[in-house]
C-alpha cells in the first residue's frame, strides 16, 4: 500500500500511517504532477489547499480513499469519488475546540476594538475614548449551524453569560434544548441577534445566505463573525453594510477567494482579519492527523471509517454492533452471485427481529457489494453499489418487522429473476455470519473459507458417492449441511472443504447421476 500526502501533516499522523503503507509527502504539487503520480497510490492525504477535482480521481486507479485533514471537503469531488467506489473521509471533531476559541476569541476582539488598540497604541497614540467597546454578558449570539464547532461556541458562550439562540434545520428541538440554545428560524435569528457567528458548510443552497436581503433584517450595529466558509457571505453586501453603519463590526477568518490580497474588506477600519486560523493550533493539527490518519489505514484494512463523507455516518458504538451484519449481507451477496443462473430483475431484503431495527441502508450497500462483486470489471465497494445497481435497472426494496422470524435476527435476500425467483437468508450467531436457507432449504453454515454446493435427487448412497468424488480429489471434508424437502425429493448440500474446489473436481460432481447442478464459492 502507498500513501501520498500533498500538505503539511503531523508527524504523529504520519507514523500511524506508516504502520501499515509507504507514505511519500510532496507538497507544492501542480494539477499535472499530481495526475502524473496519483496512480501508483491507493490513498491520498490532503487538507484544503489539495483540489481533488475528477481529473485527479479519474487518474487515481488504483485510489481507495481520500482523506481531507480537517472538515470541509469543497475541495474534493465527492460526487466523481463516488462514481469511482472512493471513500472520502474527514476529520470533523479534530478541530471542533479549536475554531470555537477562535470564534470566541474573534468575538471578543470585536467586541473590545482589540485589534485597533493594539495598533494604535504601538503608533504612539492614546485613544481610550475611540476605542470604547462593549460586554458580551447579557447580549444575544445567534449561531447559523449547530454543529460541532457551533455547539462547542454555544457552551463557551453562555460561559460568558451570553443569551444563544441557533438556527439549524439538520437538528432536533430536544438536542438544542440539552444545550439552553433555543432554535429559532432563520429571520427570527437575523432580527435579534446582537452577535451572529457562522458554523455552516457550504452548499448550493446556503451560498451567499448572508447578503443585502439578510443584512437589512438585522439590528443596527450587529456584529459578525466567520469561522466556517467564505461563500456564506456576500462579501460586497458585507462592504455596504459596514459603510452604512448597519454592521458595527466584522470578523472574518475566511474569505471567498484565498488568500484574499485585493479585497477592500483587509482596509476597512471595522473589519478583523486572519489567515484561516481556525483550526491552526498545535492540538488540532495533531488531532486532525490522528483522526484521518487512523480512518485512512481502517479503509486500506478493509474496515469500515468513522467518519464518511460520502457513506452513512455512525458512532463507533453502532459500528461496532453493525459489523457482523454488514459482513453477513455481503456474503449473503456473494453466495447468491455463486449459484445465481438467470438475469436478475429485482432484490427484495427483509429484514426480521432485531436486526430491523439497526441501519438496514447500510446492510443493503452490503448486499449489494457481495452481488456485483463478481459481476462487474469496475471497483464496487458499500459506497458505489447501490448506483451501479440502479444504472443496472434493479429494483430494490427493503421491508423490516421487529417480530423474529424463526431466529432472532434474519435478512433474507428474495430475487426475482427471469426464471422466477430465487432465496436466501442469513442470521448472526455468536458475531458469526450463518446461511439459514437457500430457496426452500433449511440447514446453517457459516459462509467461510472454500465451499462446494450442489443440489441432487434424494437417494440412498449420494452422500456417499459425494464424499468419494471428492477424497480421490485428494481434498478434506470440513463439514457437510444437507436440506430436504421430502423424501425422494430434491435436496440440498453444502461441502465446507480444506481446499480449493478444482475444475476437475466440479465437473466429475457435475458427472455423478443424481446431480443437478453443482457449484463452488471462496470467501
């Protein structure tokens, strides 16, 4: 495995990445120098200087995953990732504290004219009575966005006995009201905030949220404060409103172009400045490459990240429990691909007993995954199978009930196929993944190692002439499962064997009288 960082990284992220890959750090890389090398690595490393447009990607052949060190990822092209089954990762929570003392500190500037003081006294000037601020205690902050970096200013602002109001559509009444924010829309914000701080990701939606619309709402002498992205914020509706007065104040960390060098907002007397600091603190860059460095060699691991961006998020609680699912899904996909002989046309998962009530997306993309695994030239993987499937015309449903069926969890995999359809469920057993049923078979397996399955006609003396076929094959028997449905009828076998089952040793099982069909399949 090798990894290429392209951007200043802690050496403690890059030791944990060391572990298991080769890491080349070359930064200053041109677009064409980094489409020049990208292909010779399975994982790129990058912070927000990086664009990592769908060029690059398409060049990535061999890419599994990106890691943006830190929160956004404007720069990254989720979409084209995607496309390519690359999982994206961040590392929102590394440099949460950081921005929020940042935002804090900025606010605190703003309110004090620290900054100018500094200035002026520094230029032998005295100006006590200019340079009059005002208390942030009893005044009201309006926070856009309640995320990590926003819930984190929220609590150091009532530290300071501030009133904090927040708008956040993505979250719940009860999670503000755990904190004392109250959730308020987003006029209602505008309208009362004395102090506004922006904590939003950008989006086509919320580009340019803050503009002259937004601006004539507020009260007189608002101040604000930017420690999120510069495309929040119409930058010359910003200019006007400090000109006429509306805005007493503003401090910005983020800019819409970067570095930016020809903006009036750098000369106006009412604007504070800073380089996009938020998070640059000792112990955020730390945390940062720990969190992306860890998440990165979890994916080259095959392992699922904590944090995706581009798959559906979950604690490390709910990973935990979720793993024996996943890994039985994408067996239950892979064994089903096995013994599959005619077009599929639509996938039904149900999902019974307690394993309905986990995150049953997740254990679909996981079907799906073990599906079209063997079927399709391109990388499939949980974040791009349920587009392939859907470019394929599959229709697929999920249906769940708490009740248990039989077991107590079970997904069962209903296929309906050109030629009717075909089944198979699976349970977990002690984190162990089971095969329960094939079609109208009952029996239990774990979907391991190399597995030989064959349908017959009941008779005296089959398992028999099985077992010879394969002992003069010079292979062991691990185990054998067998289902029926009736006496005389057709049955089911399932040979767990030591070895890999070997042309030769298939077609003399295809040979035998009471065979139907034969197949084999290594997990």
């Amino acid at each position: 495995m090798k990894v290429l960082i392209t951007e200043p990284f802690s050496e403690e992220g890059k030791a944990i990445l060391s572990k298991c890959a080769t890491v080349d750090v070359k930064t200053g890389l041109t677009e064409a120098a980094l489409i020049d090398i990208i292909g010779d690595y399975q994982a790129l490393v990058v912070r927000s200087a990086t664009q990592v447009n769908s060029r690059v990607i398409e060049a990535g052949k061999q890419l599994v995953v990106i890691g943006r060190a830190g929160t956004g990822v404007d720069n990254i092209d989720i979409e084209a990732a995607t496309r390519h089954g690359i999982l994206v990762v961040n590392a929102p929570t590394g440099n949460a504290i950081a921005v929020a003392e940042h935002t804090i500190a900025l606010m605190l500037a703003l309110a004090r004219n620290l900054p100018q003081a500094d200035c002026s006294l520094k230029a032998g000037k005295w100006e006590k009575k200019k340079l009059e601020g005002i208390e942030v205690r009893g005044k009201t902050l309006g926070i856009i966005g309640l995320g990590r970096a926003g819930s984190a200013v929220a609590k150091r602002a009532q530290g300071l006995e501030m009133s904090v109001i927040a708008y956040d559509p993505f979250v719940t009444q009860d999670y503000a009201a755990r904190m004392g924010v109250a959730l308020v829309s987003f006029d209602h914000l505008l309208s009362e905030s004395d102090f506004i701080s922006l904590h939003a990701p950008v989006t086509e939606q919320n580009r340019g949220m803050i503009g002259a619309r937004e601006f004539a709402r507020m009260k007189a002498s608002v101040r604000l404060i930017n420690c999120a992205r510069g495309e929040l914020i119409d930058e010359n509706a910003l200019l006007e409103a400090l000109e006429s007065g509306k805005v007493a104040g503003a401090a910005l960390d983020v800019f819409c172009l970067e570095p930016p060098l020809e903006s009036p907002l750098l000369k106006h007397p009412h604007v504070i400045v800073t380089p996009h600091l938020g998070a640059s603190t000792r112990e955020a860059q730390q945390n940062v490459a720990i969190e992306t460095a860890e998440q990165v060699v979890a994916v080259l691991r095959g392992e699922l990240p904590r944090y995706p961006v581009n798959a559906p998020p979950l604690a490390p609680e709910e990973l935990t429990e979720l793993s024996p699912y996943l890994d039985l899904g994408q067996r239950l996909g892979a064994f089903y691909a096995t013994v599959a002989a005619h077009n599929l046309n639509s996938l039904e998962l149900s999902y019974s007993g307690e394993v309905a009530e986990k995150n049953t997306s997740l254990i679909t993309a996981s079907v799906l995954t073990g599906l079209l695994l063997p079927i399709v030239e391109e990388p499939v993987n949980r974040i791009n199978a349920p587009l392939i499937a859907r470019e394929r015309g599959w229709i697929i449903s999920e249906r769940r009930s708490t009740a248990p069926e039989n077991f107590t969890n079970l997904i069962t995999m209903t296929v309906e196929t050109s030629a009717g359809h075909r089944l198979v469920a699976g349970t977990v057993m002690r984190r162990e993944p089971h095969i329960v049923r094939i079609d109208d078979y009952w029996l239990d397996f774990v979907p391991k190692g190399h597995l030989l399955i064959s349908e017959h006609v009941e008779g005296p003396g089959i398992i028999g002439r099985v077992g010879t076929v394969v002992g003069d094959a010079g292979i062991n028997i691990s185990f054998i499962q067998l289902g029926r449905q009736s006496r005389g009828g057709t049955g089911l076998m399932v040979l767990g064997l030591d070895d890999p089952v070997t042309p030769e040793l298939l077609e003399a099982m295809r040979q035998l009288p009471s065979i139907r069909y034969a197949r084999a399949i290594s997990f």
